[in-house]
C-alpha cells in the first residue's frame, strides 16, 4: 500500500519564521504536490514536481518555496512565515501513468498555525 | 465506506457542445469538489461545492446534497477543456475519497 508520510500532524510557528514541511512516499513515485485545503476554498495546488530538482508554480505559489533534491522526497519552504499561511497543508504523489481509480496519494496533513 | 461515483466514463464532444458529468454519492457529505486532471497529473481546483450552485465562466456545478449528487455543466466546449474530471470529497480525518473520473476528449 502507498505510503505518504508527512513529518508533522501539527505546527506552531511565529510569523517571520522559516517553516519547514516534509514530505516522503514510499512508491518511488514521479510526481509529488503540495496543497492547502482552507474552509470554503477547498485544496489549492501550491507547487509539483514532476522529477528530481524538477518544480512547477501551482496556483498559489506565492510564499512558498520548494525542494525536491531525492525522488521521494518533497519539501515546503516558507521562507518567512505569515498568519495567512495558517492552514491543513497537503502532500500527494502519484505516479507518472497512474490508473485513473487513484488520481493521487494523500498524505495525512500537516495543521499549521502561524501565530 | 462511501462510494463515489461519475459518470459518464468517456466522453468524446465535438468542439462547442455542452455536456454535463455527474458525481453521485453514497452517503452525506459536505465538502466536495470538482478537478480537472491536466496531463501533468495536477488536480486543477474547479469548484469547492458543498451545496447549491457556483459558476465560473463556462463551467458551472451544482450540488444538492440531500440527494446525493453534484453536476459539472461544461458548455461551447473547447479544446483545452479535454482531461479527466474528478469529483472527490473529504472525511473528518482528511482522508480523500475520489470518483472514477471522467475522461473528456473535445476534437476541434
């Protein structure tokens, strides 16, 4: 079974701070994203990458950075933390030719509280 | 647990046409959205619809939950609408539970 682990369920962090979130699949899986899910908005696609070192701008880029120097792993970066980027921080995976029952793998969430 | 299912599976439409996919659950839920899956593999938001009705552009979607259902209405189709539509929803332990999909092919 796929496995998407995401380094924390919950964070605190004080505004100006850089922020670290870690995501890793065990699948050896192509294509990793990154989302943030707030109420009344849904999931929003912040960064993906496609390959190793390989990222593209989501819709929501802005803020955010991203890592991907292992194929299994993906990094979220705020550089300097804002209290609008408190939200349920989303990681997925999916490989490349996925059938189509399993569009992606979600991670569990990370809930993220900028103070 | 609660099964999500579209219809139809494929569809081919001619450039212009209107077509309207469907997504019926089986239990009550209250977050559902609808994506369009590009070729990158990317979950294009489209519409965060728990109830009633949004519109953006030439896609609109409804949903009435106390029958179990939501409608993504796509009308004068182009092109670059082709890709996979999923509806999909989320459990109180964010969890996410997706459709089949629909695979959209509109030919100029």
């Amino acid at each position: 079974d796929v496995k998407v682990t995401q380094s924390s369920r919950y964070l605190v962090k004080r505004t100006g701070e850089k922020v670290f979130l870690e995501c890793v699949q065990d699948m050896d899986h192509e294509n990793m994203f990154w989302y943030r899910q707030d109420p009344g908005l849904g999931l929003r696609l912040i960064y993906f990458s496609y390959d190793v070192k390989m990222k593209e701008k989501g819709d929501i880029p802005e803020g955010y950075s991203v890592s991907r120097e292992k194929k299994e792993r993906f990094s979220l970066i705020l550089e300097s933390a804002s209290t609008n980027q408190t939200s349920m921080y989303l990681c997925a995976s999916k490989r490349r030719l996925a059938s189509r029952n399993q569009p992606q793998h979600f991670g569990d969430g990370t809930r993220l509280s900028i103070l | 647990g609660i099964q999500v299912e579209q219809s139809p599976p494929d569809l081919i439409l001619q450039e212009g046409a209107n077509s309207t996919l469907r997504c019926n659950f089986s239990d009550s839920v209250n977050n559902l959205q609808w994506f369009h899956q590009n070729p990158w593999g990317q979950l294009i938001n489209l519409f965060y619809i728990p109830s009633g009705t949004k519109q953006n552009g030439r896609l609109s979607a409804t949903t009435v939950a106390t029958e179990r259902y939501s409608l993504l209405y796509i009308s004068s189709s182009q092109t670059t609408d082709s890709g996979v539509y999923f509806c999909a929803f989320r459990n109180n332990f964010n969890k996410f539970y997706f459709g089949s999909g629909t695979k959209l092919n509109v030919k100029p």
